[in-house]
C-alpha cells in the first residue's frame, strides 16, 4: 500500500512539473519577437549584415542596436560598443527583462553608463507588456 501511494505521488509530481514547465516555455518568447516589436517601434532594419562584417540586431538611422535578455547585459555592453564603432552609428542596447524598474542588471549598467559617460542609449523591453522603454543616455 504504501508503495503505491509512493508511486502515484511520483507520478503526480512529475506531471505537476511537466505542466510548469510547459506553461514557463509558452510565455517565454525567443530574442527575434523582441527585436522585430523593437525594430518597429524605434523605425530600425532587424538583421543587418554590412560587406563581410558580422550582421547587426538592428540599425537605425542613428544607432547601431544589439538586443537580448538582461542577464546578458556585459555582453550587450561590448557588442553595442563595438558595431557603434563599426558603422559610426551611436551604440544602442535593448535589455530584455522581467520587471523594468527592478532589476540589478539594469542598475549595475546604468551606473556604468553614467560612471564613464559611455556613449550608449539604453531602451527596456518588458517581456510581458512587451512595452519598450527609454532608459538612459
């Protein structure tokens, strides 16, 4: 007796986990949803090669933009930097995060930014909302 109710409660569980984590990959949308609702919003090309150098998320008239998900800020950082450098277009990131105005990501590079005056535009994309936000200069 006390097997199966070992065993039905093993299985129950597994199903419980199968069931979150199905609906945590439903909500979850890859970078390019993010990035064709950005390109259009900031009138960007998604996708751009130039010549033989490596393709751009986006460019703009203005900016050269790189995008993806918060946790990979330092790497957005560097990539914005360098196409900015390569096209002569303003460095622009777009984090792609949870919450806009709570996340330690997001303080940690704007503190960078401004600590080094570096030349970055930094929007925020909400994931849920999928609402775009200005965040710094």
């Amino acid at each position: 007796m006390r097997y199966h109710f070992l065993i039905a409660f093993t299985g129950l569980l597994s199903l419980l986990l199968a069931l979150l984590s199905l609906s945590a990959s439903t909500s979850m949308q890859p970078v390019t949803h993010y990035q064709r609702i950005a390109a259009e919003l900031l009138h960007a090309q998604p996708e751009q090669a130039i010549g033989d150098q490596p393709r751009y998320e986006m460019l703009s008239a203005t900016h050269a933009i790189e995008i993806d998900w918060n946790s990979n800020w330092d790497k957005l950082l560097g990539l914005s930097l360098d196409y900015a450098f390569e096209t002569g277009k303003r460095a622009g990131m777009i984090l792609i995060t949870d919450d806009v105005d709570d996340t330690n990501e997001l303080m940690q590079l704007r503190a960078l930014i401004r600590q080094y005056n570096l030349p970055v535009t930094l929007w925020v994309i909400d994931k849920e909302t999928e609402r775009l936000r200005h965040f710094a200069e």
